[in-house]
C-alpha cells in the first residue's frame, strides 16, 4: 500500500478466499482496529454484496469497536 498511502486497509474476495490487506504505516492499535473493521466488512457483507457507502462503513466501525469494548 506504499502507492496508496491515504489508504488504511481494504478487503476483498478472490473466489471464496478472502483477503485483508493492511497498512504498515500506522500504530498497532490502529493496525487491529483496521483488520477488525475489515473483518466485520467480510463477515457482514459477505462475498456477494460489495460494502460501499456510508451505511456499510458505520457497521464494520462498529464490528470493530465491539471487539475494542472486549479487551
């Protein structure tokens, strides 16, 4: 993500695999709270529905901040 550096993470399908790909530049923390975010965009969404827009963002921020409030 070195050509992206406004980019924090992203996720996607390849087939039934999926794939998150995260940033080296941040903290740690940061870096869990974006794979968490990631993760709840695979979960929720699934492979068939892309995630866009503000509605979909908000529910993978919230997945992550659940996790957070677990620790």
């Amino acid at each position: 993500m070195r050509d992206c550096p406004e980019v924090d993470a992203f996720s996607f399908w390849d087939g039934e695999i999926p794939f998150v790909l995260l940033s080296t530049e941040k903290t740690a923390e940061r870096g869990r709270f974006d794979a968490a975010h990631e993760l709840g965009h695979l979960v929720l969404h699934g492979e068939v529905q892309m995630p866009h827009g503000p509605q979909a963002e908000a529910e993978a921020h919230r997945f992550a901040a659940a996790g957070a409030l677990a620790e």
